[in-house]
C-alpha cells in the first residue's frame, strides 16, 4: 500500500534524494548540487541536470526549503511582488517568469502588493521568513520607500523588473522606454500627424519615463502644443473615457494619441467608438507593450512590443545567479514598433476645429 508499482517509491513525501540519485543513474551528491544549486568544481552537463529535474518533478521530490536554509543551502524559492497583479502585462510576465524559474529547478511565490506600501512591506517580510533566494519586484514602487530601503538593507538579492530610469541598489531589468517612444512618435509623424497627443497613468518609473520622451520630443521638434495633450489617469480600460473626453474639449483637438500603455491605448479605442470617431480614419492611436489584446481589438492596435521573454529569463538568471553584494547589473532590452490598423495619415475629423 502507497507504493508505486513502476518504480517501488512510497508517496511522493517520503521520497528521498537517495532515490531520485537511483532513478536518474547518478550520484545522490550530484543530485544535491543540481536541486541545491551549489557550485561545482567539476561542470555538470546540461543533459544531466535536465534529466534529475525532471526526475525529481516526475515523483514530486520537494526539498524542504526551511532544512535547506538552517544548512546555509538555497531554498530553490524566488519571491515576486507584484504592483498590480489585474494588469493583463504583469499577468503575462509573471507566467514567464514561473516557466523560467521551473526550468531552472526554482519554485516562485507570488505576493501582490496591490500599489499599497502596507501590504508591500507585510510581503516582503513573508517572502524572507519563507528564506527566499532572491526576490523580484515586478513593476515599480516608488510610492513605498519604506519597502526600497528595507530591501536595499536586507542581505537578499533584488532584481528590479520595469522600474523605470532612476537607480537604486538593486540589480534590474528594463526595456529602454525613450527608445521605445520615439519610434512610435516617428512612426506618427512620418504618417503626416503634427498633433499628437500623450496619455498615462501615475507616473511609475517606466510610464515617467515615456512621458518625459514625448515632451522631449516636441520640444526637439519646435512643436507648442496645448497643456491638455498630456493626460493623466488611472492605468485602466474605464479610465481612457475621462482622457479622451479632456483631449476632445481642445481648441486643437490631436488626430493621434500616444498611450503609456496597452490598457489605456485600448480603452481610448473603446472610448473612440462610443463617440462614433473612427479609428485611424479620425484619430490614430499607438500604445506600449504590446499585450496579448493588443492584436485582438479591433482595430489590431499599432504598439511598441517589449521582449517579455527574454526580459523574464533575464531577470530569473540575475536573481539565481548573481550576488546581493555586486555591484548593481543593469539588463536594458531594445523595443520594436509593431505597426497594425489602428494607425493611419491624419484625416479631416467630424469634430476638428476650423
């Protein structure tokens, strides 16, 4: 009873690294420097480390992490908190930041803050009690400084996922926003558009960042353009109304809009419909990262795509890799512009002042 007849183990908790030493056709010591990452004199092959994962995740072998930390050895657990967990970006990066942890033998636990500081530092303290390797903070905190220094003091590594420009001690991982703005600003301008407009939400480090771009950007270009084109409003679908509605009371009403981010892109298109504006024949609108909905709505939107893969692994590899001691690494990633329907030469809106 409560054995399995195809390798004679008992249930999955009594599984012992003696026994998945004996089933993947290696030393037990072996096994214990690829589950607890130890360093190795002598290199273990890629093939080798592949077939005792999936050996040990095959009779659900899970060390325990609190034996592991009183021996000094990893806990094979990556902490994440989250800013907002109900954004369909941070939804995506955390599902590949999961899958690359998994690959890697790490399991990840997932607070979400909710952009609240209390919370924030209520999980942080959670994540280091559970002796977390490393922990992630995906999005940026700026709101919590509390939570930034206590980190910064802990002796845990950090990695820094879409913070934005401005340093602090930790290691991080960013796409590179200006880069990022302005292609979509030289994508609209080369359409004929001279009155384009900015959308976004408070302003955390990326969205500041962007933000900065396009002002930066007009100014390079000798435009002057009305103080209302740059509308701030929560980072979500609802919230785009309240923009486009300050955007359509202009004297200079804007034929296009840039959008911080997909969210708030996708809702001015919603918004657009409602007021029966046509999208791109009246106005064009260009959003930022490049979510999965993004190329669903109708029309497909025009957005700058951000490597989220490649950013996730990137960010998993700083946290299991390199030391809270180090000097800070700094993964800047390049952006591309994906450009679909919702972009077009300006035409003579319905409701643009003569």
């Amino acid at each position: 009873m409560g054995e399995r007849p195809e390798t004679g183990l008992r249930d999955a908790k009594n599984v012992t690294m003696r026994d998945i030493a004996k089933l993947a056709g290696v030393s037990q010591s072996t096994v214990s420097r690829i589950l607890n990452g130890a360093p190795v004199a002598i290199q273990i092959s890629d093939t080798t480390r592949k077939r005792v994962l999936a050996t040990a995740k095959e009779h659900g072998f899970r060390p325990n992490p609190m034996a592991r930390a009183l021996r000094g050895a990893s806990t094979m657990l990556l902490g994440a908190i989250v800013r907002d967990i109900t954004n369909p970006f941070f939804a995506s990066v955390i599902d590949v930041i999961a899958q690359s942890a998994g690959e890697r033998g790490y399991s990840v636990v997932l607070g979400h803050a909710r952009a609240r500081a209390d919370e924030a530092l209520e999980l942080a303290a959670v994540l280091e009690a559970r002796h977390c390797d490393a922990i992630l903070l995906i999005g940026d905190f700026w709101e919590q400084p509390q939570l930034i220094e206590d980190l910064e003091k802990d002796g845990i590594p950090v990695v820094a996922l879409w913070h934005g420009s401005h340093s602090h001690a930790f290691h991080s991982v960013d796409v590179d926003n200006e880069a990022g703005v302005r292609k979509a600003l030289d994508h609209l301008t080369e359409l004929g558009h001279t009155r384009i407009a900015f959308v976004d939400g408070k302003p955390f480090g990326d969205i500041r960042d962007r933000e900065e771009t396009y002002r930066s950007y007009n100014t390079e270009a000798g435009l002057s353009l009305p103080g209302e084109y740059v509308q701030h409003v929560e980072n979500t679908f609802e919230a785009s109304q309240a923009a486009l509605d300050a955007l359509l009371r202009s004297r200079r009403i804007p034929s296009a809009i840039v959008a911080a981010t997909d969210v708030l892109a996708l809702g001015l298109i919603g918004a657009a419909a409602r007021y029966g504006i046509r999208v791109p024949e009246e106005l064009s609108i260009v959003g930022f990262d490049d979510i999965a909905f993004a190329a669903a709505s109708v029309p497909p939107l025009t957005t700058v795509h951000m490597p989220v893969g490649e950013m996730g692994e990137a960010a998993v590899e700083l946290a299991v890799s390199v030391g809270r001691e180090q000097t800070p690494v700094v993964r800047t990633f390049q952006p591309t512009l994906v450009v679909r329907g919702s972009t077009a030469p300006p035409g003579r809106s319905r409701r643009q002042t003569k």
